[in-house]
C-alpha cells in the first residue's frame, strides 16, 4: 500500500511537535528531607514524558537515592549533614515548646521566644553548610564542566535553598521553582503585591479579615520576619554572590529571577490575594484516587463497621513523641468506638487500645481515600493537607514546627479543622478534639466542599506544572512572564523617588505662591504709607 506525500509530511511534523515537547535535559536541584516528597513526583512525571532528568544530590542525602530509574545523579563532593542535623534540631524543638506546658502566659511567651532562638540557629548554621556546598561545587572545575558540557534545558529547583538558582544563573540555564517557601520567606511576599491590610504573614495565624490590632501585630510580624529572614541567608549566600557573579549583582533580586514559578498550593487553600502571570498554582498537584489497600489493613479498616476508622500520622520528620504524649494520645483513642491507624516509631504505649493498630509505614494517600476514613490526625505538612483537601477528610492538627501552624489555620478558617497545641494535650483534650471533627458534619461537609473546589479545574495540576515546564524547555524560557518589579528597588518600586519630586514640586509651587502673595502685601503696604505721607504733607 502507498501512503501519500502528503500524509507522510504530516506525520513528520507530528513527530517533530512531539520531540520538541519532549526529550528535554532538566537539572534538578532539590531540597531533602519532606520537600524531596513532592519534588520526586514532578521527576517521575517528567521522565514519563520522556525527559531526561539529572539530580544534584548530597553524598549524605536522607532521601534522594543515589540509584533511581527515572534520573542520574550527581553527588557533590562534600556532605551536607542534612539528616543527622535536621533530627537534633527538631527533638530540640520540640523539646523547647514543650517546657511551655501548664506555665504562666509569661513563660509561654518566654518558650516562644527560646523557639524562634533555636530555629533562627539551626537556619544560619544550615544556610552556611549550603553555601560552603555551593562554593565547592563552583570551585571543581572538571565537575561545573561536566555540567556545561551537558547543555541542560532548564533548572528545577527548591528555592528553599539557594544552590539551585546559583547554578542555573552559573549555567546561563533557564529556571523554574517548585516553590512555595524560598530563602527569603514565603514566595508571595518577594514577588507579588502583598498588602497586609488583608494577606497574613508567615507564622502569624491570622486570616484575610483582621481586625485594627491584628494588622498591627501582621505588619510588626513582616517587619521582625524579614529582617530575621535576611539575618539567617544574607551572611551566606551575599558573599557568594559577589564572589561568582560580580559586586553590580543585585543580592536582594538575584534568587526572585525565575521564569516559572510552580506554587504549591492554590486558592481553595490559600487566601485570595494578587498574584504574578509567571506564578503556576499546583496545589495538590501530588493527590491521585486511592488504590487498594494491603489485604491486611484493608481487612482492619473494614472491622470497624459503621464508626469507620481515623488516621493519625506526623509526616516524614516525626516518627515518635516524648512518652507521656504519645501515652494520653493513645488513652484518647482507646476510648473511641473508631478504629486508628496510627503510623509510630517510638515505644509502644501501656494503655494502647485494642481499636488501635500502630505501624511503622501506611499508605497515606489510599488510606486517605478510603469511604471508612472519618478524621485525619496530622501535624499539618503541606503535602498532608492538600491530601486531605483532595479527599474531603477533616482534620485534627497537631502543629509542631516550621509553617504547620498556618497551614492548619487555614483549614480551621474554611471550617475543615479542630487544632490542638500539644504543649497542653492530654486525652480529654485530645478526646473533645476528635470527637468534634467526628460528630459535627459540618466539618467534613466544609471539606467536602473544598475537596469539589480543589478537583473542578479544567487540566490536573500535575498536567499543568509539566506542561509549563516543557513551554519553558520549548521556548528557552518565559522572560515574557516576568514583570520589571524584580529588577526594582524597594525605593523605586514603591514610587517613592516619584513620591518625593512631586512633594518637591509641590512645596516649591507652595513657596513660590507665598513668596509672591507676600511679595504683593509688602508693594500694596508700601503704596498704601507713600500715599498716606503725601496725603499729611
């Protein structure tokens, strides 16, 4: 059979539209530990699609594996002590925000106040290791020429860290974030209007209705938090800057010059609030419909009849908990006729009930799924809140660090969570907490809600991160996206040379006004006593 010209030059541009969409070389420098969770599900979608993926890793790295089958990696020479670091400071942590337990208001302000001490510590010191990791990886020529050589599309990077945009300006490489905390705080504020008559700052609990003194305390928050911000990364990565790319490099502008960023959330989560046309909202982006459960949970869960079963996880970071809470935590569940899946690695409790089974790993997103599943218990990650948004499951919080606290304030805004402070848990508190999120409907009818709003869109989240990828791969960058603010000092940006010469040239023209009213007082006065005197004489 002959097939046409015709047809066969059709199909030639067909073959040609799709290897320019696929086939491209991404570099991905990620960020370990919880951020690698989701960053991974990007790469294994990227490499479905055909591209080819490399992956800058530590030689110590907690989670990203030397070996994989949808990337190469690249290990830098020195270690970043990620793990070992990330595990004392967050025992520390806790620690520290548990001395505050059943003590004066002062005391608790005086814990908050230890806790920020230690975490501002234990950022300074990692920023530091990863800028020392980022000098010696410029520094190894036959390593940065290794990655010239390589002709990379596009860097992928957590902006949490600074190494990535580093390498991609190093590499004259387009860029894209996976973002949604940077270097410099949340992404928003650095690169969107943020007005904080209405968009709460970072650590602050608020909502976007606020009250006179609550402004006040968001705009006194965004002033201490961003100096704290530029006090922890600044010292490291400033000098690094200037080292590298020159001193008429602009620190504070430098890490805000991507050309996608890929937002971990959205609108069902996030407050409404102005936003930038390069900024891609994939919240969620990691959820996908349930799978079958292994045949031994699945045969606990469906033991539970009709009173279903709650989940209790604490994310990747905490695996146990000081042993009296973990004791009224399970005191709390044994008295509930539900049954508990709890993922733990610490001791076993004495009173355990016989309607808890406890297990080192769970499949949290089928578990999540799952029509038994009544209640998640979390400790308000990122990834576990979009998943319980995803399946409509309330929520009961159990914030420990880093941004859990406003994450879980955000669903308790929208009616979907009851939070406990675990500094002051015990099991009739814990108790009341899980009975709230069990027996008042509206909690799971608010996040059913949420959930039907977070699945009508017209593309996947996942779909639509990739394809802006590829769009960034295809064109060679998305310099059309970004807005001229990025290149502007704060003095300019908020017009406030403009603001100053009209001020100026008001306050000339007001001067001049006077000057001349005065002017003709003073020749009118003058007449007035010369015909006066004439008049006498």
């Amino acid at each position: 059979m002959k097939v046409p010209r015709s047809s066969l030059i059709t199909f030639a541009l067909l073959l040609s539209q799709l290897s320019s969409a696929s086939g491209g070389k991404i570099l991905v420098f990620p960020l370990d530990g919880s951020h690698w969770v989701n960053m991974k599900v990007l790469i294994e979608e990227l490499h479905a699609k055909g591209h080819e993926v490399t992956v800058v890793r530590a030689p110590d790295s907690w989670y990203i594996s030397e070996k994989s089958p949808f990337y190469t990696s690249v290990t830098l020479p020195s270690p970043n002590g990620f793990e070992e670091n990330f595990e004392t400071f967050l025992s520390r942590q806790l620690e520290v925000r548990l001395q505050g337990k059943h003590t004066s208001f002062w005391s608790r302000i005086w814990t908050r106040i230890q806790m920020e001490r230690v975490v501002v510590d234990q950022f300074f010191q990692f920023h530091k290791g990863m800028s020392e990791m980022v000098i010696q990886m410029f520094e190894d020529k036959n390593l940065m020429q290794t990655f010239h050589d390589a002709k990379y599309d596009v860097v992928l990077t957590d902006p949490g860290i600074g190494g990535g945009a580093m390498l991609a300006r190093r590499l004259q490489v387009p860029l894209v974030f996976n973002v949604r905390w940077t270097i410099q705080g949340e992404a928003h504020f650095l690169i969107a209007p943020s007005p904080l008559s209405y968009i709460p700052f970072t650590a602050t609990e608020l909502t976007d209705k606020m009250t006179f003194p609550q402004r006040v305390k968001n705009v006194v928050s965004y002033i201490l938090g961003m100096y704290t911000l530029s006090c922890i990364t600044e010292p490291h990565y400033k000098p690094v800057v200037k080292k590298y790319f020159g001193p008429g490099v602009d620190y504070s502008t430098f890490f805000l010059d991507a050309d996608i960023w890929l937002m971990r959330n959205d609108f069902v989560f996030e407050f409404p609030r102005p936003t930038m046309p390069n900024i891609v909202y994939m919240g969620g982006f990691q959820c996908k419909p349930p799978k079958s459960l292994p045949a031994d949970l699945e045969q606990f869960v469906q033991s539970s009849g009709d009173h279903g079963v709650i989940m209790m996880t604490l994310g990747t970071l905490v695996g146990k908990l000081p042993q009296d809470i973990a004791e009224e935590i399970a005191a709390a569940f044994a008295q509930l006729p539900q049954k508990v899946v709890w993922r733990y690695m610490g001791q076993r409790p004495a009173n355990l009930g016989n309607n808890t089974l406890m297990v080192n790993w769970l499949p949290q997103k089928d578990l999540l799924g799952h029509p038994k599943t009544r209640v998640f218990v979390t400790h308000g990650g990122t990834n576990g809140v979009q998943e319980a948004i995803y399946h409509g499951v309330p929520i009961v919080g159990l914030p420990l660090f880093f941004d859990q606290p406003d994450n879980l304030s955000r669903i308790r805004a929208k009616g979907g969570a009851v939070i406990v402070d675990i500094a002051v848990l015990d099991r009739h508190i814990f108790t009341d907490a899980l009975m709230t999120a069990l027996y008042n409907s509206s909690y799971r009818e608010n996040m059913q809600t949420l959930s039907r709003l977070h699945r009508d869109q017209p593309m996947k989240p996942l779909d639509q991160a990739v394809f802006w990828i590829e769009h960034v791969i295809r064109h060679k960058g998305a310099r059309h996206l970004q807005t001229q603010s990025i290149k502007m000092s704060w003095f300019v940006y908020k017009s406030m040379d403009v603001i100053a010469t009209l001020l100026i040239v008001v306050l000339l023209i007001t001067f001049t006004c006077i000057s001349i009213v005065r002017l003709l007082w003073i020749i009118i006065f003058d007449v007035k006593e010369v015909k006066h005197e004439l008049l006498e004489k």
